[in-house]
C-alpha cells in the first residue's frame, strides 16, 4: 500500500517542481522583455531630444528665435536625464512633446522654413523616433 502512495506522490512532486521552474523562468523572461523595451524607449527619447538642438539651430537661422526656448530644451533634458523613476522621465518626455509643437507652430508661419531640405531631414528623423516609441 505504501508503495502505491509514493508511486503516485513522486510524480505529482517532481510536475510541481516542473511547474514552479516554468513560472520562474517566463517571470524572468517577462522582466527581461519589460527592461529591454524600456532601454529601447530611454534610447529613443534620449536621440529626440539630441536633435532638438539641430531643430532650434535650423529655426533660429530663419526666424531668430529667443533664447528661451534653447534653455527649455537644456531644462528638459536635464530633467530627463536626472529623472529618479520612469514618472519623471515621461513627465520629461511629455515637456519635451510640448516645446515640438510650439516650434512646429512656429514652423508654420515660415514657408522657407517648411521647405528647407535640414528641417525636412530633421522633422522626418523625429517622425521616425516617435513611431518607434509608439510601438512601444
């Protein structure tokens, strides 16, 4: 009778044991993917905000635009970089998206500027970052 019961123990132990190590294993796997799309994203944040200053560079020589907006850009930058958590950088990012758009506003009202070669370059770079964060 004993050995019945250890017959059929043993099996179910050793699928317990079997199934915790496949747990741990997709648990870790799932950490791994979660960090690595993060590092992706950090990357791409961190080359959008490396061509802000090609961007206020190329608008400034159209339009002279005031110093404001450049110490933004370094502000916001700092910020992110200096960002304890993941909050603070998407608060970063967020300030980020703001200061595009009111360059690209900016944009608008200057013709030469939209067809300059530079910012066309430039504009399509961060349309290439920003649909690569979106896939994330």
């Amino acid at each position: 009778m004993s050995w019945i019961i250890i017959s059929l123990v043993i099996p179910v132990i050793l699928l317990l044991i079997i199934f915790a190590i496949l747990m741990y294993n997709n648990l870790v796997k799932s950490k791994l993917k979660v960090e690595n799309s993060w590092a992706t994203i950090d990357t791409q944040l961190i080359r959008r905000f490396d061509l802000i200053p090609n961007l206020q560079e190329l608008v400034k020589s159209y339009v002279k635009h005031e110093k404001d907006s450049l110490i933004e850009i370094t502000k916001i930058k700092t910020q992110y970089v200096n960002a304890d958590g993941i909050e603070g950088k998407i608060k970063a990012a967020d300030d980020c998206e703001t200061l595009f758009k009111s360059m690209f506003a900016l944009v608008e009202a200057y013709p030469d500027l939209k067809a300059n070669q530079n910012f066309l370059n430039l504009q399509n770079q961060l349309a290439e970052i920003e649909n690569i964060l979106l896939e994330f």
